[in-house]
C-alpha cells in the first residue's frame, strides 16, 4: 500500500507533463545506457521505476490489464530471461518475453502509465528485450506519435560496430583519454565480396532493415497491416536489387541464389561480438547445410520450398480448412508474402511453414548446428548485422526468385494497361550529374561501453565510410490534355549485364530501382515539373544522433518550449544510398519514367510531406498502402515485348553514374 501511494504521488506530481518534449525525454532517458540501471541524474524516471507497482494501473490499461499480468506473473515467477545475455528475435522464447512488454505497453491509455511501466519493466526485464519492445512500442503506440527514436548504432553500438573498434573504445574508456576510432569494412580485398561490404554493412541501410521488422513485425496478431506481405517482398526485393546494382557497379556478377542442397559459397567473418555472450560465430567457406538440432532440417526447409512453388504452379494456396485462395491476381503477392516470411498472416502455418524466418535461423547455427559448443546465434539472426554476411543477400535473392516465379505466371500488361491517354512526356533530364562518393561519417559510442556514474565519461566514437551522392533533380516535361491529378513513377534500371551485353526491358525489370512515387496536378497544356531527388518516398534523411536529440528533448523542457513535431519515419533507406555507386567512367543506366492516372492513388490527395517520406518501402503508419497498384508497377509483371511499352506516358532514357573519388 505504501508503494501505491508513493507511486499515486510520484504520478500526480507528474501527470500533467505529457507534451512532446517531456515524451521525448523519457524516452531518451529510458534508452541511455540501456544496460545499466536508469542512472541517478534522471531522477524522476529513477524514483517511478523504484515505486512502480504495474498492476495497481490496470483500469488504465484497453485490455483491463490483461497483457500486463501475464507480463508481470512471467517476472515474479523468475521465469524470465536474465539480464546480460544476448537476445535473439528468433529465439522463441525471447520473442514471447519481448512482446509481452510491447503488449503491456500498447495496451496503456496515457502516457504516465506508458512511462511508468516501461521504467519499472527496464530494471526488470532483459536489456536487448527492453530495447526491442520499447522501439516497436514506441513505433506504433499513438501515445508516443511524433517521438524520434535514437539511432539504434547509438543505442546498441556493439551490433554496427568492429569488435576491433569496440576493444579500442574500452581501452580509450579505461585510460580516459577522447578517442575517434576509424572503422575498416570486415575482411581483406583478396575477398571480392568486400567491394560491396560498404553497402551490406552500411549503418543507415542496416537501421533501415531493422526498422522495417519493426514498423511490420512478423508475429504481430493485432489489428491488420495492410499490405503487409507485399511490402515485406517489396523492401527486400528492393534490397536485393539494390545490392545487385551496387555489384554491377564493382565488376561483380549479381548475386547467385542459395540452395538448401549446394554448399554456401561464401564463408563470412564478422569481426562483430555481443555485448554479452562472445563473437558472432565465423562460417567458413563452402559449407554444407547441416540440420539445427531440434529447431530445423534442411528437409523440412526443401519441403516447404516445394509446396510454395506448387501453390504458384497451381494459382492457388491452401488454408487451414482446406479452402482454395486463389493468387492469380494482384492481391497474391500480398499472400505469399505473408506465407513466405511467414507472418501470423498466413493462411496455413502448418503447411507451408516460415520459409524466411527458419532459414535466417539455419544460416545462422551452422557455425554450431548440434549447440556442442554453445555459441550464440549467428549475424543472421539479426535484423541488425544480417545483411553484412553475403548469404544474406543469396538467401533473399532465392525467395526473389519464388516471388518472381508467381508474378511471371499473371498475364503480361497490354498496351492498353499501360497507356494513359491524357500524359505525353516530351522529355526527362536530369538537372546536375549524378555523382557518387565515399564520406565519413561519426557515431558516438558511449552507450557500448560499461562504466559506473561517479566516473566521468569521456567522448568515443567511431568513423565510418559511406557512399554518398550530389544532389540532383528530375526535369520532366509534360503535355496534359486536361487537368488531373497524375502518379509519377520513377525507376534507375541496368542497362548492361555484368558482361556489358545489353538487356532487353523483360531482363532488366526486375533489377529496377524505385527511386521516387509521387502525385502531381498536371494541367492542361505544357508541364514542366522538377523533382528534387531528397524529396524521394522510398528514403529518409539522416537520422539525429542521439546526443543531438538528449539536448533538443531537456532544452525544450527546460525552457517550457515545443519540441517540433516531426513527420518523421525510422523506416526508409537512406537518401544518400539512392544511387548505385556507379563508376569512374560513367556508368550507364536506364531512367524509366512512367506517369499514370491520379485514380491509382488509394488515399485522397497523398502528398510527401503527409506520409512522413518512405511510404514506397515502408507504407503509411496506420493507413492503406497509398498507391492501389501492385509495387513495382509498371515493371512487376513479365514483359513479352518491349515495344508494349510504346507509350506516350512512359519514358526511358540512358543517364550515367559516376563515381568521384576524392
Ligand atoms: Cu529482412
């Protein structure tokens, strides 16, 4: 009872301080140093999380409280994981635990409570748990819209950085002296595969990756995401292809598939260690598969591959009860999507498995698949580090492959599909030379490193090279023939194959790039519209390092003044990465421009600025997908001939990309 009342004051004296700044703070705050106890100088958070007694807040939670007592019965059992153990999404057990507190914490109806459970579950639960479920908490609760989520390089640094680097920072932690530690790429240049590692272990690209789990969770059982399964083919289509132009660009052929039956090629070494539990496990070159003891077989894994491929042969997947769902349509790849991750979308888990989410656990065990050694998970059982070993890229490009198979059975789009008759483009350039470069870039490392609060900290951080580009701008001259409401759609495509012979549009349209979405009001006559390439809906800006955001967050409370709210989305690759990087001489590509009618827009009037940015990877938070066509149109579907797309409303032109070095 005592506790009750000190919590109830400790609330009331609070209560009132849920503008955004103070939300901001809190959430910082919360993040700081996630594994250590809340520190001393965050008093307030400190006191609530020391008197917090959860379930005597149950009335103010949607579910009566429901999610709340499971959570809480689960820490007072001892049932739950320890702290200072690594945590793997994968890992059944750890997934459950996590989305216990996502729930509890979702099912608050004001903020205080928000904040005082999750300052009371931080000191009680697991830190890669907490971390995961406050940020997906923090990614879909309305309580929390407008909130910025820190850098997560910022906030788990251990899972984007070198454990070289990492030594260094703790040797600069103990001798107290500043350090900014150059980071190197993993491996040496008599591996090929390290001419692209800027691109699989780029910090930005990999936030983006782990956000978008986040934005669109595989086990989420709640209200339904649209467009979900899609968009999951989508982003990591679009990743793949990505990578595959990156490769062009370095005298690499694209990524060949995996295959269950075949040794991987490529063995990897991350030089990545937990913050608790040792390295990441190395797999040498050429392994076979091994089954995972007691988790998956390879022969369960080439089962599942079948039965989806049969789904495709026949246009139709089985559910549960044993009805048909006929995919033959532009709703099928929606559904396979949720088959293939497999999400709790799925129509039938029993039968066609989870395609995705065993193999991320297969690639990841094989350095210890019968656990003789206890060696925790590999770099692939994280969203975080997966896409640095180059079996992430061969595994995805295998289930590419499978959505490929579906989309080449649907029927070709006719010339009358494709045509809008009201848009001629006359013209597309573009304004400046697309020019790409490698930068450095700094993040700060403090949150890696273990200290105690009467030491003072000193400044580590760590350098890294990223590719960049200049700004450019799209110049697209139009003719309407009356005024409507138009979607542009702007693709980058290969032109040449890695033995410079030139593709035919049905060979390069799956190797597109989305590069922007967008609406415009086209007017009768002449239109001349000009695109600013950092205006893209597939990309986001830099993210605020999470310093910037601590001083921003306790001056606007300081000061009693507004912390801006933002329309700001975590999901959406990087701008800077919105390029290939091209080459020295220019490399050619194709720019394909298609304007379509306005009626594909599915929410009324989308503009940019509404969605918050990358609504082409990562949707619209809590509304319809905006574009009603399948993604990737035009390109999506198999193209016969060419000269389909005779069309005045699309447009192809060759530009080049080039790379400076400087
Ligand atoms: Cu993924």
């Amino acid at each position: 009872m005592r506790w009750f009342l000190l919590a109830a004051a400790l609330l009331a004296a609070y209560a009132s301080a849920t503008d955004l700044a103070h939300k901001q703070q809190t959430i910082n705050q919360l993040l700081y140093k996630s594994t250590e106890p809340i520190r001393s100088k965050f008093a307030e958070l400190k006191e609530l999380a020391k008197g917090w007694d959860p379930l005597s807040h149950k009335h103010h939670c949607s579910d009566g409280g429901h999610a709340l007592e499971v959570l809480v019965h689960e820490v007072e059992q001892g049932n739950m994981l320890v702290k200072k153990h690594w945590f793997s999404l994968f890992n059944e057990r750890h997934r459950e635990e996590a989305v216990m507190l996502v729930d509890a914490l979702l099912s608050c109806t004001d903020f205080n409570f928000f904040k005082g459970h999750a300052a009371y579950f931080r000191e009680h639960m697991n830190e890669g748990e907490f971390v995961y479920a406050l940020y997906v908490a923090v990614t879909h609760s309305d309580l929390t819209s407008g909130v910025i989520l820190p850098p997560l390089y910022e906030v788990t640094p251990h899972l984007f950085t070198n454990s070289e680097v990492i030594q260094r920072a703790y040797t600069a932690k103990m001798t107290h002296t500043p350090a900014k530690l150059q980071m190197e790429f993993t491996g040496s240049q008599k591996n090929p595969e390290q001419r692209v590692a800027y691109f699989g272990e780029d910090i930005g690209m990999n936030s983006h990756h782990v956000h978008w789990h986040m934005d669109f969770p595989f086990w989420w059982q709640g209200h339904h995401i649209d467009r979900k399964g899609e968009l999951f083919f989508w982003v990591h289509h679009q990743l793949t292809a990505r990578f595959d132009a990156e490769r062009l660009s370095n005298h690499l052929p694209v990524v060949d598939e995996l295959y269950w039956n075949r040794p991987i090629e490529e063995g990897f070494a991350p030089h990545t260690t937990y913050r608790y539990g040792g390295e990441f496990p190395s797999r040498p070159d050429n392994k076979e598969f091994e089954d995972v003891d007691g988790i998956i077989k390879v022969r369960d894994l080439l089962e599942t591959e079948s039965r989806i491929r049969e789904a495709i042969d026949h246009g139709y997947v089985t559910s549960k009860d044993g009805k048909a769902i006929y995919i033959d349509n532009d709703r099928g790849i929606d559904i396979l999507g949720d088959v293939i991750e497999s999400s709790m979308y799925t129509p039938n888990f029993q039968y066609y498995g989870a395609l995705h989410n065993y193999a991320h656990i297969m690639l990841g065990r094989q350095a210890d698949p019968k656990g003789k050694f206890s060696m925790p998970p590999g770099v692939m059982e994280h969203f975080e580090t997966a896409t640095r070993d180059p079996s992430f890229f061969r595994l995805h490009k295998y289930m590419d492959n499978i959505f490929k198979k579906h989309k080449d059975k649907l029927h070709p789009y006719t010339t009358n599909d494709l045509l809008y008759s009201n848009i001629e483009i006359t013209d597309v350039s573009i304004d400046g030379e697309l020019v790409t470069f490698f930068e450095d870039f700094e993040f700060n490392l403090i949150n890696a490193l273990d200290d105690t609060e009467q030491v003072e900290d000193v400044p580590v951080s760590t350098t890294v090279h990223r590719l960049n580009h200049k700004p450019f701008d799209y110049d697209i001259h139009f003719n309407a023939k009356y005024d409507a409401v138009a979607t542009v759609r702007i693709f980058l495509c290969p032109k040449y194959d890695y033995n410079d012979i030139e593709l035919s549009m049905d060979e390069y349209r799956w190797g597109c790039l989305e590069m922007d979405k967008f609406w415009v009001d086209a007017h009768y006559g002449e239109n001349h519209l000009v695109r600013h390439a950092h205006e893209s809906t597939v990309t986001i800006p830099d993210r605020t390092p999470f310093e910037d955001l601590i001083k921003q967050a306790d001056e606007a409370v300081a000061n009693d003044s507004d912390f801006p709210h933002q329309n700001y989305r975590s999901c959406g690759h990087p701008a800077r990465l919105l390029l290939p990087k091209g080459n020295t001489k220019g490399m050619e590509f194709l720019l394909f421009v298609a304007i379509t009618s306005g009626d594909d827009a599915a929410l009324s009037r989308p503009t940019v600025g509404e969605h918050g940015g990358a609504h082409g990877y990562c949707g619209v938070r809590g509304e319809i997908y905006p574009d009603k066509r399948p993604m990737g149109y035009p390109l999506d579907r198999h193209i016969p001939d060419d000269r389909l797309f005779d069309v005045g409303n699309v447009h192809v032109s060759t530009v080049k990309v080039y790379h400076k070095k400087h």
